[in-house]
C-alpha cells in the first residue's frame, strides 16, 4: 500500500488530509513538524510527503534539506499543503459532477 506522510502543524488539515486520503485506499502517518517527520522517516517507509511550509521547529524547506543531506528519499521535493488543498477541490467537484451525470 501507498504509505504518505503529511507533515501540517494544523491538525484540523492534517486530520482533513488523512481521512481523504484513507478513504482513497492510502496510508497515512502525520507530522507536526520538520523534526517530527524525520523522526517518521527514520523509523518508517514513506512513498510520498505532503508538507507544510510554514511550521515550528524546522519547516518545510529545512526539511526538503535535510532529507536530501541524509539522503533519505532518492528524489526530495514538496507538494505544499495549498497545492494539495487545490487538488483535493478539484477531485471533490469532478466526483460531484459525475454524481449528477449518474
């Protein structure tokens, strides 16, 4: 399965992030921060991260760097949390269209 791990200091979009992504057949840890989604990733194997930019500790681009230093992930780059936002909408509004059609 499809392991993704959302690093959002708003727990509300954090929690907002998980469930869509559960009910899409996804599975998810969560981070509050940049410390705290190294320490994710020490421990588990993640395919993608979903990060905020601004939050405590490290933010998003301390941690894009630091995954790249430790060469963790092969490939390191970030999807912020507003472009998932956007796309999320948009997938919500294709399926209600498709609702109607049906």
């Amino acid at each position: 399965m499809f392991h993704i791990l959302i690093v959002e200091d708003d727990k509300e979009l954090s929690e907002l992030f998980s469930t869509i992504l559960v009910k899409s057949g996804y599975k998810t840890s969560s981070a509050k921060d940049g410390v705290e989604a190294l320490d994710v990733l020490d421990k588990e194997y993640i395919d993608l991260i979903i990060s905020d930019i601004m939050m405590p500790n490290m933010d998003g681009f301390e941690l894009i760097q630091a995954i790249r230093d430790a060469q963790l992930l092969k490939k390191a780059f970030k999807i912020s949390s507003t472009v998932f936002c956007l796309a999320l909408m948009i997938i919500w509004l294709s399926q209600l269209m498709l609702m109607k059609w049906y």
